[in-house]
C-alpha cells in the first residue's frame, strides 16, 4: 500500500507516447514504424492502468487486456502485409512504395 | 513501491529514447523488451500485477518474438542499418520532434495545472480482474475473439505467396540463364 501522484503517472504515459509519435514521424523503415506504434499503444495501455489503480477498479486493466489483443491481431497482419511489401519491391524503405502515384 | 515506480519510469523512457534511435533494427528491438520489461515494473507498482505478468509474457515475449523472427527472415542486417543512418539526418528529425514536444509540454503543464490526484495503490488481483471480464465486459471478450479470428485468417491469406516469387539470388541470375547454377552452388558464391 503505497500513495503517489497521479500526473506523474500520466505523465510518464504521454512521454512514451510522444516518443513513439517521433519514432513514427522520423523512421524510413516500416519495421521502426510498426515497433513505434507498439510503442504508443502500450503508454495508452498504461494510462489505462493507471486510471484503474486511481479507483482501484478492474476496468483499466481490462482495458488493457483489449489493447493487448489488438495490438496483437494489429502486428500479425502487419507484419504480414510488410512479408508481401519486402517480396514484391525488395525493399522496406516506405518511399519505395509509390506505384499509386502514376 | 513508489521509488520502484520512479526507477523502472526512469529505465522505461530511457530506453524508449533508445529505441527510436538507434539504427539497427535488432538493437531497437532488444531496447524496445528492455523498455516494456520497465514498463510491466510500473504496473506492478501500480498494484497490477496480472497485467504486469501479461506485458511479459504476450508482449516482451509473444509479440516481439515476432518481431525478431520477422527480422531474421528477411535478412535485414547492416544495409538496413546504413539506409536508416543516411536517412536520419538531423534536419530530418529535429522539426518532428520539436513540434511533438511542444504537444508534450502542453499535456504536461495541462496535467500539472489540475487538481492534486493522489493514487492510493491496492493490489487488484487476477480474480478481480476475471470477475469483471467475464462479467460486465463478455461482450467484449466475445468481441476480441472475433478480431483475433480476423487476424489470423487475415495474416494467414495476406501472407500467402500468390505468384511465383524467386529469392533475389536467383532472380538477379534469371535472364542470364544461371538459375541451375546459382541452386547448385550456394548462393553467397554467385554473387
């Protein structure tokens, strides 16, 4: 049985998840990009977390648990469309990826 | 617990900044268990220790497996690592960054500016957290069986090879008529 602040908390949260935001913003590669978006869902997930412990309620981490499985379901479908990127241009670089612009 | 949750915030963040530098994609990931490893300390400062377990187990150990296998299959190695590096120029990052950290210090001064919140920790238990799933929330469990479902099928068929793809060994020697050779030999003396 401990007490802190909640805003440090939080805060921690929204430091993970602006650093995921530069991971996504700055990277070439599409595998920094999907591990900066694992990055971002789970400072969500903590912020979840935390507001569960606030009222120490089951919800945030069910929430969690949510969060979880998405990201799951999110990285095996995408690592499958970047298996089918890197067969059919050799390359993983996103601006290789512009056969739509003509 | 709270110098627990100050110290494993501290190694979370830091290796955090280390994932989205460096340029290996291997190192990345190794900083990026490291940091999910910090952060499962937290939750179980914060009184969560199912959750805690779960981060380990799915996301430090599932999900990046993945992400290892992935890498180890495509071979992504140096030639990655210097695309990345000639990439992330500082004139590249600095703009994004900045302004995302502008953002940053507008949520944090917001957090700071409001009331006092003050977390009482209490464990709450697997049990808690299983009554409430199967509960109030089995709409969702159902729900998250569903998306699961879908990605697996998805992944399953977007990962299906459609048309006939050769490795890049072979297929630089294709219209040159080597293609026998380059199987017979091994394919780091071809090249």
């Amino acid at each position: 049985m401990s007490s802190f602040n909640g805003e440090i908390v939080l805060i921690v949260a929204a430091i993970l998840f602006v650093l995921g935001l530069i991971g996504v913003l700055t990277r070439k590669n599409i595998i920094f990009i999907l591990l900066s978006v694992e990055i971002m869902l789970n400072s969500a997930g903590l912020a979840f977390v935390a507001a569960g412990a606030k009222w120490q309620q089951p919800d945030g981490q069910v929430m969690f648990l949510f969060i979880l499985a998405m990201a799951a379901a999110e990285v095996s479908v995408g690592l499958a469309l970047v298996l089918q990127i890197y067969h059919q241009h050799k390359t993983l670089d996103v601006d290789g990826l512009k056969e739509l612009r003509d | 617990m709270s110098l627990l949750f100050y110290i494993s915030s501290f190694v979370a963040i830091l290796a955090t900044v280390m994932v989205i530098t460096r340029y290996h994609p291997i190192h990345a990931l190794l900083y990026l268990v490291v940091s999910l490893l910090a952060v499962a300390m937290v939750f179980l400062s914060l009184g969560a220790p199912f959750v805690a377990v779960l981060e380990v187990i799915i996301y430090a150990g599932a999900i990046m497996v993945l992400f290892i296998f992935f890498i180890m299959m495509l071979n992504l190695g140096s030639e990655t690592a210097q695309q990345e590096k000639n990439w992330l120029q500082p004139r590249v990052w600095v703009g994004p960054s900045l302004l995302s950290l502008v953002l940053l210090g507008e949520v944090v001064m917001l957090l700071l500016k409001g009331q006092n919140i003050v977390i009482q920790t209490s464990v709450v238990d697997a049990r808690k957290v299983a009554l409430s799933l199967y509960g109030e929330y089995i709409v969702g469990v159902e729900l998250t069986g569903f998306l699961l479902m879908a990605g697996i099928v998805g992944a399953a068929h977007i990962g299906k090879q459609k048309k006939r793809n050769l490795h890049r060994f072979l297929q630089e020697n294709e219209n040159t008529g080597t293609t026998i050779k380059t199987i017979i030999c091994p394919p780091s003396t071809v090249k």
